[in-house]
C-alpha cells in the first residue's frame, strides 16, 4: 500500500456549494483504489467522513470541513 499526505492548504474552497474537494489525477487509479484517511489531533489517522467520486480523469474528494488527508493506494491482490 502506498501513502500520500495532502495539508488542508491543498484543498480548493468553494463557496457555491460549501466544501472543500481535492482532485488527485487518475491515472491507473479509479476510487474503489483508494482509501481517505483524516489526521487526527494526536497525529494518528482515522477513517474521514469523505465524497469519493469517479471523474473522468481524475479522483474527487469531498469534504464539508477542511482537513489534512492521508490517501492510501490499495495494492492489487
């Protein structure tokens, strides 16, 4: 499994819809690959409370508040 960790700062506002998105290319990716994790006060990592869509080229994250994100890549069996 890899990781990749992502700041708040990483993540676009949009005030229109109210949330906060990161889109991450897709590349050999597709959402069911991913897993979103958030960093927690004590700098463990727990399960986020996240939108994962599919777009055509890239993987979109949604959140309804800003938070740093720790995505991992789930290895093929």
């Amino acid at each position: 499994m890899q990781t990749k960790d992502y700041s708040r700062e990483d993540l676009d506002y949009h005030q229109s819809e109210n949330n906060y998105t990161l889109s991450i290319p897709k590349k050999f990716l597709s959402a069911k690959d991913v897993k979103v994790m958030k960093k927690d006060p004590d700098g463990s990592f727990s399960d986020a409370n996240v939108e994962i869509r599919d777009e055509e080229n890239s993987i979109l994250i949604i959140t309804t508040v800003p938070i740093d994100i720790r995505l991992e890549v789930l290895d093929e069996a």
